[in-house]
C-alpha cells in the first residue's frame, strides 16, 4: 500500500456543521501524523449527507472503483461527512474494502478491529439518529415559525425581498434572525402581471405589453404562490421529494393539505385575483396534455376574415364552426415561413440587433467587479485566520461557525461575482451583433423550429409581433397582419385568447367520429 | 401535432384523385414590434455563452501529468 491519500470533505446548510475549511486543515493534520501525502481532494459544500447524491461523493466511488487509481487511502473527518443514512456508509465502506483502499476517519481513535468495528456501527447509528431527528426537528420548528407569522425558510419570490428581525433570543450566542417579506422595487411591476393573469390574459401578451423580460419558465412557479401575493404565508405546498422527483409523482400537494397563515406581509393582490389565478392553474393542471404544450401556435392569433376565432382540436387540427377544420401543422409552417421570410431584410434585421442591446441591463461597472473581488480575497484571509484560531482553542466550535457564516458569505458574493461576470461579458458580446449576425441567428431559428415539435419559444414572439392571422376556410387564403408599431394596449384579447380557455374548449368539442377526419379535410382542404 | 397523425394527414392528402390547396400565405405590413424576438434571440446566445463547465469546487492536488 503507498502512502497517497485522498479528502472526502462535505459540509451542509447546518449551522453547527464543520465548514470544509475546518475539515481540510484537520485531514492534513491527519495525513502528517500518519505520513500519508494527499494527493486530491473531493468536496460536496452544502450538501446534505441523507442520500449519495453529492456531486463529489459520486466521483469518489467512480474513482473508487477506476482502475490505475493512484491512491489508495481516503481521509473523512468523521462518518457522517460520508452518509448520515447507515445503509450507504456501510455500502461505501465494503467499496472501499474491495477496492484495496483504506478508509480513516479523523474523529475514529485508533483501537483494536474489534472496537474499532463496534465504535463505527455506534458512531454510524448516532449519525442516523441525528439526521433523522434534525429532520423533525426542522420541520416542526418550520411550522412554528409559520404561525408565527414568519417566513419558513426559501428564497423571496419575485416582487418581495427578505427582511430579517432579531427575535430576542440568542442561540450559541448569536442573536437568532428570523424573516418577514417586504415589497421590493419591482413589485409593482407583479402586482400588474399578476392582475392581468387573473383576468385570464395570456402570460407572453402581457410580458410583451409591460416590456418584462422575465424566464417564461419562472411564471408558472410565480403563479402558484399566488396566496404569497395575496399577503399569506403558505408551507406545505411541495410534495416530498425523493432521487430528484416527487414521491406522489405531482409537484404539489392537493390544496386541503396547504397550511395557510393569514395576513404576514404586505399584499400585492387581492384575495380573489389570488383564487382566480390559482382556479386558472388547477383547470390547466387538469386538462394540459403533451399536445397542448406542442401544438397549437397560432391560437388566439388565426380567426376568419369575419372575426370567428379558429381553435385548436384535440387532434392537431385548427377548427372553425361545425366540420370545418385544417391541420395545424400547415397552418403554422406556411405562417412561419412567411414570418421568417418577411424577418429575412436588413433593416429589419438593423431594428433587431438595436433590439438586443436595448434588451440588455444597464452595463455593468467594472468598479463593481474590482470590488467584490476584493471582497472574496478579504473573507477568504479572514477565514483563514479564524480557522487558525479555532486551532489554538478548547472549544472551537462558536469560531468554527463564525468560519461556516464567513464561507456563506464569500459563496454569496462568489455568486454575485460571477452573475456580474456573465453579464459583463454578454453586454460586451451583444455589442459586436449586427445585421448579418441576427440574420444568421434567425436563419438558425428557423431550421431549428421547421418541423419541430416543441415552438413555444415563438409563442411570445408571435403574441407581439402579429396583430391576428386571417384564415379563409373556404379558400385557405391566409393574411399575416403585423402590429404596426409596438404592442398597444387596445390590442389586448380577452379571455378567448388564454390558455386555459382553449384547454377548456378542448374538453368540449364532441369526440372525431370516424369518417369525420376525411370530411373536415375535405372542406378545408 | 402528434408525428404518426401528421403521417396519416399527409398520406390523405397525397391519396390519387385527391384536391390538394396549398395554404399561401400573405403578410400585411412589416415586422416591427420585434422587442420578444430580440430577447429571445439574445436569451440563445447567452444560453451557448452559458454552455461552459461549471467549476464544483473539487481540484485534483497532482502534477498535471500525473
């Protein structure tokens, strides 16, 4: 056996956990006194030790079991860095021992094979114990804080911003903080999306209206904190999750199950815009099929010369009256190509490029950059310095979680930095785009959308670019009509116009007959 | 719409003695609200800017030649 040896370091949210910084001083310690040389090191920061799912801890036991492995000795500060759960330490443990690779703990003290083996399963069962208790624990005092009127832990959705209070007690001698929400800056801005979502408006209409740039993928999680806009605080809404899936296979729990404390923060809607959007989400959740997330572009856009709306069927058809129908497919691809055609001109291509850059946020000052980069170096020196305190004391541990409060910190100002970074270097690659690179990236657009099945990227696109789509059903003579000048408020459609609607006219529409398809062909066609 | 009823809507319309319309479309004034597209199509660059390896904070100690 040589003498190299390998880290496994994690820490995770606790609060009283070791930091890595703390565990990798330890193991190096360690590794002197046993004349090992580490050689690499794996670390899972925040990550829980309940499952085996840490990045790191997978690319341990890949490298475990690769062959010219060039160590043979793995270090942990004790067992729970590797699993809190019994079942996966002793599974590692027996890798490891097929592996021909040793497995010392730092906080395991040398004894004979027998104790030794007795202390492991002693210290192992503790380590469940712990987890499992933590857990309930967790969650009860989650669910006081709720009817405190506190926030239950998570982020702050869109439109909010965490304000935190000391609440009078000190816990290891730290005041304890807990959080209220409190409107922020674009609040505002929530309040009249989510004013015109209860009104049954279509999401992409009303970003393109209100000029928002936010995800389209964020707004359906948005949405569903509906009662979180209404001033309520809710927990208990997530299903428990488990190997990155739901247990019960649906995201949310049923409603009835929701626990609601009432009026914690400032509102930004009503009660009923609340229930209304909400109604709205449940009547999609019911009837939203793979199809209705395909197909079915240009609904809410293509209506006949005289106004009667087409609709789309439950069989890739637009519709219009009795029996009169045409296949969706032809109708967006012949919409599209003309789209992308009339797209293809270079001062069009001029207005979209100046699009872009207007579309970008406010540049970023690299003062901001210079800045917190300097900020990183100062915590990560303060850090150092701490965890060499902690070094020199009895009891370490209120220093050691000033070390884990300081590495929180420089994560979140690592990420900031980064986001900054991002932004910088995209406002920096926006700048060199023309004409001919938007015309590049649209001809890309549309090979990419010819025949695809998913084009809900366009959808957006179209609610804003395109007043309505005439569509003859007798002839199938079709005109694009393009809005003339940005998107006007008068231009707004009602309820026919929203998702839910047409799911709902789905569900209506009788079943195809057989026969029925030739028939709806033939008049179209 | 769902590739095998696409199939069937094609095989149907090129079965003989059948009248086919081609849809012909017409634009009435130009593209001008283009605010969605230009975000759309800055969100795809950003998203290939985006594709670069994340960095998961566990760096081998070795000789790069080993």
């Amino acid at each position: 056996m040589t003498n190299r040896a390998v880290c496994y370091l994690r820490s995770s949210k606790d609060r009283s956990d070791v930091s890595i910084d703390a565990q990798r001083r330890a193991l190096h310690e360690l590794a002197s006194t046993r004349n090992l040389a580490i050689v690499a090191e794996y670390a899972d920061a925040v990550e829980s030790g309940k499952d085996d799912d840490r990045p790191a801890f997978q690319r341990l036991l890949r490298d475990l079991k690769a062959p010219g492995r060039p160590w043979e000795h793995i270090l942990a500060l004790d067992t729970a860095r590797i699993a809190r759960r019994q079942m996966l330490a002793l599974i590692f443990e027996q890798e490891c021992e097929r592996a021909g690779v040793r497995l010392t703990f730092r906080a395991v003290p040398d004894a004979d094979p027998i104790t030794m083996t007795l202390l492991k399963s002693i210290l192992r069962a503790m380590d469940e114990w712990h987890s499992l208790t933590s857990r309930q624990k967790g969650l009860a005092g989650m669910a006081e804080n709720v009817r405190q009127g506190w926030r239950a832990g998570g982020r702050a959705p869109r439109g909010y911003r965490l304000e935190y209070h000391a609440t009078g007690a000190i816990r290891d001698g730290q005041p304890v903080m807990k959080s209220r929400l409190v409107p922020d800056e674009i609040a505002h801005q929530v309040t009249m999306y989510l004013r015109a979502r209860a009104g049954g408006e279509m999401r992409g209409q009303i970003l393109a209206r209100l000029g928002l740039d936010w995800q389209a993928s964020s707004l359906n999680g948005m949405e569903w904190q509906a009662l979180t806009y209404a001033g309520h605080t809710v927990w208990n809404m997530h299903a428990e999750r488990e190997g990155g899936s739901s247990k019960s296979g649906t995201k949310r729990r049923p409603r009835s199950e929701w626990m609601i404390q009432r009026e914690t923060h400032e509102a930004l809607i009503t009660d009923d815009e609340a229930e209304a959007i909400l109604a709205q989400l449940e009547r999609q959740r019911a009837t939203f099929t793979r199809q209705d997330a395909s197909g079915y572009l240009l609904t809410g856009l293509l209506q006949t010369p005289d106004g009667a709306a087409w609709a789309g069927d439950s069989g890739g058809f637009y519709r219009v009256a009795k029996g009169t129908r045409v296949a969706a497919y032809r109708v967006d691809e012949a919409v599209l190509a003309r789209m992308f055609d009339d797209l293809d001109d270079e001062l069009t291509a001029a207005k979209v490029a100046r699009a872009m850059r207007e579309a970008l946020a406010e540049p970023v000052d690299g003062r901001t950059i210079a800045g917190l980069e300097k900020r990183v170096a100062g915590l990560s020196h303060q850090i150092g310095r701490t965890v060499d305190l902690a070094g020199r004391m009895d009891d370490p541990a209120p220093v050691l979680r000033r070390v884990a409060e300081l590495e929180s910190e420089r994560a979140g100002v690592v990420e900031r930095l980064g986001e900054l970074r991002r932004q910088q270097a995209a406002a920096q690659e926006v700048e060199t785009i023309g004409p001919a690179e938007v015309r590049a990236a649209l001809r890309t657009l549309r090979q990419e959308m010819e025949g695809a099945e998913d084009r809900a990227a366009l959808r957006p696109v179209l609610a804003e670019l395109v007043e309505r789509i005439e569509l003859d059903p007798a002839t199938l003579d079709c005109r694009l009509h393009y809005r003339l000048t940005g998107v006007s408020l008068a231009s707004r459609r009602g309820a026919e116009m929203s998702p839910v609607s047409w799911s709902a006219r789905v569900m209506v529409l009788p079943k195809r007959r057989k026969g029925e398809s030739r028939r709806g062909i033939g008049i179209a066609a | 719409m769902n590739p095998a009823l696409r199939e069937n809507d094609e095989q149907e319309r090129r079965r003989p003695g059948r009248r086919v319309r081609a849809i012909v479309v017409q634009s009435v004034g130009k593209p001008e609200a283009v605010s969605s597209l230009a975000r759309l199509l800055l969100a795809r660059r950003q998203a290939r800017l985006a594709e670069v390896p994340k960095d998961d904070e566990s760096r081998s100690l070795l000789p790069a030649e080993q």
